[in-house]
C-alpha cells in the first residue's frame, strides 16, 4: 500500500510538514545528499510555478534527516535564463535564506545521453545532467494544475525539467498531441525518477495551463513517495474543483501520463493500492477518495 498526504492548514509550512507525514516520511538517510526540484519552468507566478513557502517547508523536513549535503536545482523553458527566473519567483532567496549548501540550474549542465528500456516514444532517447548520479535522494515540488496541451503537470511531468533543451524541443506541442505527450512524460521518468512528491495544490489552474487559467485556491499539499499515487489524487483534486473535460469526463487512471506510467511500472497499479490520510482537509480527502 502507498500513503498519499492531504493536508490543509492556516500556515504552508506546517501543511507541508503534516503531508509528508501523513505519507510516511521522508526516506533521506543521514549524511545523504539531497536534491529538491522546484517547478520554475516559466517566472509567473503561483499557481504558475511552486510557492517559496512550499520549498522553505521542502527544506526544512529535508534537514531534519541530518543530511551532509542539500541542493535546490531546476530548468525552465527552453527560452528562459533559470537563474533569473528563480531569483523572479523568489526560490534562489529562500533556498539561499534556509542555508542550503548549492543552489544549482541545470541549464549548461554536462550531460549524458539515456536511451532507456522501455523509452519507445523517444527513438532519439534524452539528454540528462550528469550530478544526478551523484544524487542519493531527490524530491520533486510539482504544481498540481491543468495543461493546455499534456492534459495536465503535476509530478510525472517534472520530470521533463532534467532533460535538455534539445530534447524539449521534440516534446509535441499542440492540441490533441497529449497520447504521444503523455508517453513521452511518463517514459522520461524511467531514469533518475524523483523518491518523495511534495505537491503544490495551495493554488491551481483549472482549465488552460500551465501559466495561465481559471484560478482556485484549495489551498492544499499532496505528498507521496509514488509518482503515480501523487498524480492521480492530483486529478482527482481537479475533478472535485470543476476543470476541463478531458479530465472531468474520464477516470484518472484513462489519462496517458497515467496509463504508460502503470505500464511503466513506475507505481501503483490501481486505486486499491493507494490510502489517503487527510489533516484539516477531510472531507474534501474523503470526496477525492471516491474520485479515484
């Protein structure tokens, strides 16, 4: 079974602390290095990118495991410096201000080439920074929030951060390209895959997306240590909110992200696998049980 953590309070930093234990904890081993991905892909801000109090939260759970190295890294789009975006959006601050030891982009990174099993949707195979495998943990901060041409973004899409512009520029933007996106998605995360999801749902795109969109406030992080889990409790969010039909009219477990994901192997199979153990939130907890 996999826990996924709903949680709902006045203040993020304790509903980022109450997530991540409702799911279990954090798997950080003493004197690991850490990576935490933020979601910096544009500079708009919230729901456009992740809040600076959900990575100061990030953060700190993370420091309590003792760790001998913490690092916060990104890349934004493909015409974006990261750096600056990230200084936009306040996350170079506040990673700086909690002391971690290196705030990184992945932007002029050394790179390898993967080409993994499974990855049929990239012929070409994908270009990934080579500190990853130096990486004994990583966490990613997905917003939770639609798509305007991948359906949705939530954690299986963060993954498209690590790879290379090039790479980025093969993804198929454009209305009724989200099957072969979706796979590309999912099979991207057959490599260096995130340990822990620690979800933005305080402010959400329900329709359009990902910079812009109808604006809800559930105020909510979901957090999980399966990718598949997240992402489905994710959806699951977003048809109790109202959104748009592609995701309102069909099961959670019918996106593509999803179904190449399952078939992946990259996490549970199916709603019997997944508990859902909610704090200050419980009965919209309870309401997106039954949506799975």
């Amino acid at each position: 079974m996999v826990f996924v953590g709903v949680s709902r309070h006045e203040d993020i930093l304790k509903s980022v602390k109450v997530a991540v234990e409702l799911a279990g904890g954090l798997g950080v081993r003493k004197g690991s290095t850490v990576l935490i991905r933020p979601n910096a892909n544009t500079g708009d801000l919230p729901p456009g990118s992740t809040s600076p109090e959900v990575l100061r939260g990030a953060i700190r759970e993370v420091r309590k495991y003792n760790p001998d190295k913490i690092i916060v890294a990104e890349k934004s789009m493909t015409s974006l410096d990261t750096e600056k975006v990230m200084k936009k959006l306040g996350l170079w601050q506040v990673a700086e201000s909690e002391g971690v030891d290196e705030v990184l982009t992945f932007d002029h990174m050394k790179r390898w080439h993967m080409k993994p099993d499974g990855a049929s949707s990239w012929p070409l195979g994908f270009y990934v920074p080579e500190m990853l495998a130096s990486v004994d943990y990583m966490i990613a901060l997905p917003v939770i929030k639609t798509h305007w041409t991948a359906t949705f973004t939530m954690g299986l899409k963060s993954q498209i951060s690590i790879t290379a512009d090039r790479d980025r520029m093969r993804l198929p933007h454009g209305k009724h390209r989200d099957l072969l996106f979706g796979k590309m998605i999912a099979e991207a995360n057959l490599v260096f895959k995130p340990d822990f999801y620690i979800s933005d749902a305080t402010k959400c795109f329900v329709t359009e997306g990902p910079n812009i969109g109808t604006l809800k406030e559930p105020g909510l992080i979901i957090a999980s240590p399966d990718v598949i889990a997240n992402d489905v409790v994710g959806l699951a969010l977003l048809k109790t909110l109202g959104t748009m039909p592609e995701i309102q009219e069909s099961s959670v477990w019918a996106q593509p992200q999803i179904e190449r994901a399952v078939e992946l192997g990259l996490g549970v199979r199916k709603r019997e696998e997944i508990v859902i153990e909610s704090s200050g939130v419980e009965e919209i907890g309870a309401i997106i049980a039954n949506t799975l």
